[in-house]
C-alpha cells in the first residue's frame, strides 16, 4: 500500500505492508522534494521521476492519494492539482487500485474525528504503525495516514463490491 500526500515542493508518501498477521508496518517514508527555483516543467518531470521510482521498489497493490479538497491559496491548489494528478496518472498506468480521500475522511478513519489536528494524527501514525517515534516530515506522516485510511476502509469496499455483484447476477 502507498500512500501521497501531493504536493509540487514537498510531496509525502509512506508505503505500508498489511499482509500478514498483525497490525500493519512501515516499511518507507519520507518526502519528494522538487525546487521552487526550477521551472514548472522541469519539477513536475522529476517529481513524476520519483513517483515511478516508488511504484517500480514497491509494486504497491493500491495507492491512495490525498483529493484537492480546499485551498485558500490558488496558487497552492494548482500546484498540489498537478502533483496530485501526476500520481493518479502513474498509480493507474502500473495497474494499481487508485482511491482519493478527503483530509477529512482520513482524520476521521486514523483519529477518529474528521476535526483531528496534526499532532493528534501523527500520534495515531505512530501507534497504529508501532513506530518509536511521531513520524516527520508532517507530508510523510499525511502519506502514513493515507495509506492507513485505504487500509481501514477495505472491509467496506469488498462488502460494497460483493453487494452489487449480488445484485447484478439478479
């Protein structure tokens, strides 16, 4: 499983291992970075680079990618737009199952409440992933919690998916 957290300067991700026993483990996380002072074209090629690089390691059976939910910052929104559509894209060409979730969607499935903040959702990560330590950067943490999200939302999708095969031999 991997999770992004898009973002054009700083794009987190996390790849979790559930198979198997037990709870789920961390096996990477971290942070692509990309330079505010290179053109667009130039860092949305090497943030796509790394993102291909991650799927190529990992071969991931899904990837979650955090949705474009609400910016202030337009400027922001474009630039986590394209960084979220990039790994969409390269997520879907290596044949993985590809789900977005809302910030929201996700403090609620880690934390509990959707109105979690950040530390309470990093301290989550870390029980959930038995880590030392909160993860850092807060982009691999998001990643983290991502990839937790998809995770604890499976039950559901294969209840859903097995309720309209049901339905569609009837």
């Amino acid at each position: 499983m991997l999770g992004i957290d898009p973002g054009l300067t700083r794009c987190g991700y996390a790849v979790v291992d559930a198979h198997g026993p037990g709870a789920p483990t961390a096996v990477a996380l971290g942070v692509i970075r990309t330079s505010p002072d290179d053109e667009l074209p130039t860092r949305l090629a090497a943030l796509r680079a790394d993102l291909v690089a991650l799927l190529v390691e990992f071969t991931p059976d899904a990837v979650a990618v955090e949705q474009v939910f609400f910016q202030v910052n337009v400027r922001t929104a474009m630039s986590v737009g394209q960084a979220s559509g990039l790994a969409l894209a390269e997520a879907a060409t290596a044949g993985c199952e590809v789900a977005q979730y809302t910030p929201n969607q996700v403090k609620d499935a880690v934390a509990g409440w959707g109105g979690a903040g950040k530390q309470q959702v990093q301290r989550m990560v870390q029980s959930r992933l038995g880590l030392a330590a909160p993860p850092r950067p807060a982009d691999a943490a998001d990643a983290a919690a991502l990839a937790l999200c998809h995770l604890a939302s499976a039950p559901l999708r294969r209840g859903v998916a097995a309720a309209v095969a049901r339905r569609s031999r009837s």
